[in-house]
C-alpha cells in the first residue's frame, strides 16, 4: 500500500475499557448481548456503527466538521437520493483478533485461532499489506504458545496441552500492532473450535442494578460486553479514486481514542486506534 491510502488502510483497534456493541434485543436470559457473526458466533462491531462513530469521533475530537459531510455521506435532511450524498470513505465491520481471556498462570492471554488470522491476512491483501501469514494447525484441546515453556495451560474452567511454539512470523505480524514483549508473554492460538467456545460463552456478563427507596437492589437488565484489551481491526477506505481517505487516517495519528457502542456515559465503548503497516520484526512499541 503506497502512503497516501489509495487502497485503504488496516486499523487496530485496542479496547481500554468494556466495549458493548449490541443488537438491542433480548436472546434468551441475556438481555442485551454483543453483536455476533451468525455463522462463526464471533463477537463483531457493524461497519455502521463504526462509521457512525468515526462520524462522531471526525465532528467532535479530530476537527473534521467542515468535511463531515463530504466524508460520511449527507445527513438525513440533507440527503438528495443520489449518490452524490454518499461519503467518500468507506467502512468495514470492526473484527475480532485477539480475545483476552482469563488465565490460571498469569493475568490474563490473547487467544486467537486459524481462522480469524487468516482473515486478517486477507484484509491485509485487500488494502495492498504483505504480511506473509504462515498456514497455522491446531488440533483440539491443544494450543500454540510464545515465550513460555509451560506444557498445561488453564483457560476459565479448560485445559490445554501444549503442542508447539507459535511461528515466528506469526509474532513479527502481531508486533506491529501491539509490543514484542506483550505478544510474547501473552499469545495463545488455540483450534477454531475451542476458539468459538470462548467467543460464544466466555464473554463478561453484568447485571445492572438499581436501588429502590427501601435500599434494597433490583436488577435493570443483564448486559454482555467484550472485555478491555480485545483487539479488533477495521479496514477504512475510499469509495472512488483517494478522496477524503487521507483526511481520517492522517487524523488517527494524533486524535487515536475513539468511543464505539453503547454505555458512554458510564465509561465503556473506548478503543485506542493505529494505522497498521504490517510486521514489525524490530518489535517496536506502539501506544497499547
């Protein structure tokens, strides 16, 4: 991909708090769950909430409401019906990568699987990001790790044998969204079938309560959320030639907290963004 972003761009999107991108609706005794894939039950983000909250993000923090509507399309009272009131940069939906995941050894791993690492490298094909992704195989109930020379890992209430190191190139792709040394201590691939049972079943579940006057709580709702430290990423591109597209890239180098979802006014919804480029054998450090 040459600099100005003519075929796109790769965003990384690193969750620092709660992120609750739902569907708005109940499924169950879960009142409000996370948005999910229908085939594959991974957690996702809508392209249109991620340009509605790019739209935002462009008209209230990077100084971007003069373009707003050359950018993001023309508001509803100002919409023709042609396409001349289409924005000229594009959106995709916002996908997993890595998910944190609670472990018996140490604070928490990245867990990911075959599957959304091809993806990715895919994605990365599509806006012209060589990255040179390995085939991975994982048989079940076993993991790849990284730095570490444990040969049993405890995941919530599962158990995996090790069977291999993870491929080093799988860690110099990775390195160039988050730190070597994250990467490295933290990095877990695991079958794409155990993978989606953490997608599906290990997700935080709130329940949030209200006091009544006799101080006693009541429950509201039961809310899922994807937890702080997921990694996500996004593709951003132009609709026609390179118009605007520079305009919001070049922005995320110095306005690069952006708030997706619902719950803002308690705090969660907020990702750290970065442009990536591709691997980062030098393993540098970004800000994660």
């Amino acid at each position: 991909m040459n600099e100005t972003g003519q075929n796109g761009m790769i965003i990384r999107l690193l969750a620092e708090t709660s992120i609750h991108a739902g569907i708005g609706q109940s499924t169950g005794a879960l009142d409000l769950p996370v948005a999910r894939e229908r085939t594959t039950h991974y957690p996702v983000i809508p392209g249109s909430g991620v340009k509605g909250a790019f739209r935002v993000w462009a008209a209230e923090k990077a100084g971007l409401d003069a373009k707003v509507s050359r950018l993001f399309g023309a508001s509803a009272d100002e919409d023709s019906g042609t396409d001349e009131g289409a924005g000229s940069v594009i959106f995709s939906d916002a996908r997993l990568l890595l998910l944190p995941v609670r472990c018996l050894s140490d604070t928490f791993k990245w867990v990911t699987c075959p599957a959304l690492l091809r993806r990715l490298s895919k994605d990365c094909a599509r806006v012209g990001v060589s990255i040179n992704m390995p085939v991975v195989q994982v048989a079940g109930t076993t993991y790849l790790g990284a730095n570490t020379s444990d040969s049993d890992l405890a995941l919530e209430e599962l158990e995996f044998s090790r069977s291999g190191d993870i491929d080093p190139r799988i860690i110099d792709i990775l390195a160039g969204m988050l730190t070597r040394e994250e990467i490295e201590q933290r990095l877990v691939i695991l079958s794409d079938q155990d993978f989606t049972w953490f997608a599906r079943y290990a997700l935080p579940i709130a329940a949030r309560n209200v006091l009544n006057e006799a101080k006693i709580s009541q429950n509201l709702w039961y809310e899922e959320t994807l937890p702080p430290d997921t990694v996500m990423h996004a593709i951003l591109g132009p609709r026609s030639g390179n118009e605007g597209i520079t305009d919001v890239t070049n922005k995320i180098e110095t306005v690069s907290y952006i708030q997706i979802g619902g719950n803002e006014t308690v705090g969660q919804g907020w990702f750290n963004m970065l442009k990536y480029s591709g691997a980062n054998p030098n393993g540098g450090e970004h800000d994660a």
